[in-house]
C-alpha cells in the first residue's frame, strides 16, 4: 500500500483558551493509505500534553512506512497497528487506524459504525464546549448556541463560578464543567459544592493528572459525578482511577485508536464507571471516525469541527446536539473543496 501525509493548521473561529492552553490554530496531519484502487483517510490532532506535534507524527508515519507499504492488506496494518501497545505517538497511530477502518468500510461498502455492529440512532447528544474568555465573551459564546441541549464550560482557577450560573440560566442547557486539570484538591472541593448548588451534570478533571488520591478526595465529597481524563490515557490507567472518579473521558487521540477506545469503554462499564467521547481540536475527519463509535458511550463531546473556520472534509452534522452520521461506506467524508 502506499502511504502519503500532509500536514494543515486548523483556525478555530474563536481563539479557543483552556486552563491549559490557548489555541489559535493547530497543525493536524491528514493521512492516506491507498491500495490503488481504494483509498482510507485518516487524521492525527496531536496534544502537546500528551509528548506530540506535528513533526512527531510525521516522523512516526516516515518510521512506519516500510510497514504500511508492505502491507497486502488494510486488516493486515490494523493487526500490526493494535499488536504495538504502549502510550507513545497515540494520535499518530489513531491516524493510521482510522484510515485501516476507512478502507476496510469501502471495500465492503458500510459504514464504520456497522462494522463495529452500532445503531447511529443510539449515539448520545454532544456538548458544545465554551472556552475560556472574559465572562461576558463567554455569556455570549454560549448564547450563540442556546440551542444546543448540552454545554461544557471550561474553568481554571480564576474564573468566577457565576459564570457557569449565568450560562445556565441564559440557555437552559445541561452543563458540565472542565478544570483541564487547574484546581488543588482541597480548591477542588469548594470549587464542586458551589458547582453542585448550581446544578452542573458532571464535572471533568478537576486536579492534576497525577494526582489520584487528590481526584479521590474530590470525588469523596462532590455531590455530582467526577470524571478523569488527562488521569486516564489508556485502558491501563483505569484500574488506578476506578475508585477515584465516577467516569473517564476517551479519546482516540489520546488512546491510540478505535480498537484501543472499544476496549476501554467496555472494561469501564465492567468497572460501573460512565463513559465520555470526547476530542482535540480535530477536522471532521477525526470527528466523524468518533461519532461512528459514539453510540458505545454514555456521553459525547465531539464538538470541535463546529468550532473551528476552514474545516478541509465534511463529515458528521450537528443539529441541536443530535449528531448526524454520513451513512457512505467508511468513514463517509468527503473534501470541503
């Protein structure tokens, strides 16, 4: 098989500021794996946070090559792909996976979601995610999308919880809160009460990553459900956050893939943990490869190709929340061009 890359800078139509980072663009690498007669796509949104960049994936893919080339078979990269393991290069290797499952749908003409035997009737409502800004830029950020059922605020420790009320109050949606990891545990705490009084449905990785007993702590004394994500990559991580949090956040950029991303919902479930789909900043590329999964997961945050302005692919369509699949065979985009 042949494999090419290229790598395109994302704008999000609003700088788009967490308590981690700020975003006013971010390099994806576009993936494709060709057979010469089919053709699979794929993307990587890597996070620095997680030891990526741009040129890591393209180094990563250059790397692989000879394996990728030698395949006779999308199913035959897939095994190898899943046989690797590990934590490192997770958006480079998702890249290649979801190209794999893009191929394979075309080849047998469904979709992916049928491949992994899903109803997209099934698949949960997604957040829309309000970043970080002054609190009136953030009231109006939410009020362009008083629509949508469901919203995700993101704080840090500066920020005035009556914004989250506000919110509340202005659209009527459910809201959900994410620290990105900014709050001490004992902040964490009062920070949950205020949070609970108010009414949110959940709240995202309120400390550090590696702060376990410190989530733990948290969740002993919040009356609404604590999820872990930067504290959960893999599926390994879960054992060690069973008892500290009520749910986990997947990624596929953060996991390595789909069959790393099935594996974990179902060993969470096992664990009486909920689940979140969630993403980086991604084009509809990795967007809709999530949204074919999504009906596995109690929750959905696959938001981030509404956010941003020059989207290459269409894929996946939100209408007030309810995600809408592209019923061609793989993954279903196609070019904005």
């Amino acid at each position: 098989m042949e494999l090419s890359h290229r790598v395109i800078d994302l704008i999000p139509r609003h700088v788009f500021r967490t308590a981690r980072t700020t975003s006013t663009k971010s390099g994806s690498v576009f993936v494709e794996i060709s057979d010469g007669t089919l053709t699979g796509i794929g993307e990587a949104a890597p996070s620095r946070f997680y030891g990526e960049t741009p040129e890591s994936v393209v180094a990563f893919l250059e790397r692989v090559r000879p394996v990728v080339e030698s395949a006779r078979h999308e199913s035959e990269l897939m095994a190898h792909l899943t046989s690797r393991g590990g934590t490192s290069d997770p958006a480079a290797r998702a890249s290649l996976e979801i190209a794999a499952h893009d191929m394979m749908g075309k080849r047998y003409g469904v979709p992916i979601y049928r491949h992994f035997e899903l109803d997209p009737a099934d698949a949960p409502v997604t957040t829309i995610s309000i970043g970080l800004d002054t609190p009136e830029k953030m009231l109006e950020k939410a009020l362009e999308v008083r629509d949508y059922p469901m919203l995700k605020i993101k704080l840090d420790s500066d920020t005035d919880l009556s914004i989250v009320s506000e919110i509340k109050s202005a659209t009527g949606a459910s809201i959900t809160v994410d620290a990105n990891c900014s709050w001490g545990p004992e902040e964490a705490v009062g920070k949950v009460e205020r949070l609970a009084e108010i009414g949110v449905e959940f709240v995202e990785q309120p400390v550090a990553a590696g702060d376990i007993a410190g989530l733990a702590m948290v969740r002993r004394h919040s009356q609404v459900p604590i999820f872990a994500d930067e504290s959960c990559r893999t599926s390994e991580e879960i054992p060690a956050v069973t008892d500290a949090a009520d749910g986990i956040v997947i990624k596929l950029m953060k996991c390595g893939g789909y069959v790393e991303a099935v594996r974990m919902a179902k060993m969470a479930r096992e664990r009486g943990l909920k689940t979140m789909l969630g993403c980086m900043l991604e084009s509809s590329v990795a967007i809709t490869a999530a949204a074919h999964i999504s009906p596995l997961f109690d929750y959905a945050d696959l938001d981030s190709a509404f956010l941003i302005g020059n989207d290459p692919y269409e894929g996946m369509k939100i209408e007030r929340g309810r995600m809408i699949l592209p019923d061609g065979p793989g993954l279903g985009v196609r070019s904005a061009a």
